[in-house]
C-alpha cells in the first residue's frame, strides 16, 4: 500500500469535501430524517461509488493520455464550471 498516496489523497478529498454542495444537502437530509444512519450509509456508498468510478475513469485515461493533457482539460474543465456556476447556470 503507498501510504503516503493515500494521506494525500485523503487529506484532499476530506479537504475539498468540507463545506460542498455534497455535505450541505447531507446534513440537510440528516436534520430532516428520523434515521440519520441511513443517511450516513446512503451519502457514504455515493462517494465510495463516484470515487470508484473516478478512479477507474483515471486508471484507463492515465494509460492513454500523458498526465499533463489531463491536469490541463480538468484544470479547464474546473475553470468552466467555476464560471457556470457564478453565471448561476448549475
């Protein structure tokens, strides 16, 4: 296991994860539900699912495209939806 890739990566996410539209709607469903566990289950096989699904998604780009045209079409990709979303289009 490389555990200093799963710190940082950890350490991102968690990070990334405070505080987002994600959370927000969780903490949400949770107030309003009498089960707050299933809440906790639902929300949590959400993110393992994208998370898997991004990685695997990754996994197969990785070997198909060099690292820096990925860094640069997400980075452009973050840079369109940062303006979509101040343009109040999501």
């Amino acid at each position: 296991m490389d555990w200093r890739g799963f710190a940082v990566t950890f350490g991102t996410v968690f990070l990334a994860e405070l505080g987002d539209k994600t959370q927000i709607a969780t903490l949400l469903f949770a107030t309003k539900s009498h089960r707050p566990f299933s809440v906790f289950l639902g929300s949590g096989l959400a993110l393992i699912t994208s998370s898997a699904l991004a990685v695997l998604i990754g996994a197969v780009l990785g070997k198909a495209l060099p690292t820096a045209v990925i860094s640069r079409v997400a980075g452009g990709l973050f840079v369109v939806l940062g303006v979509l979303l101040i343009l109040g289009k999501f």
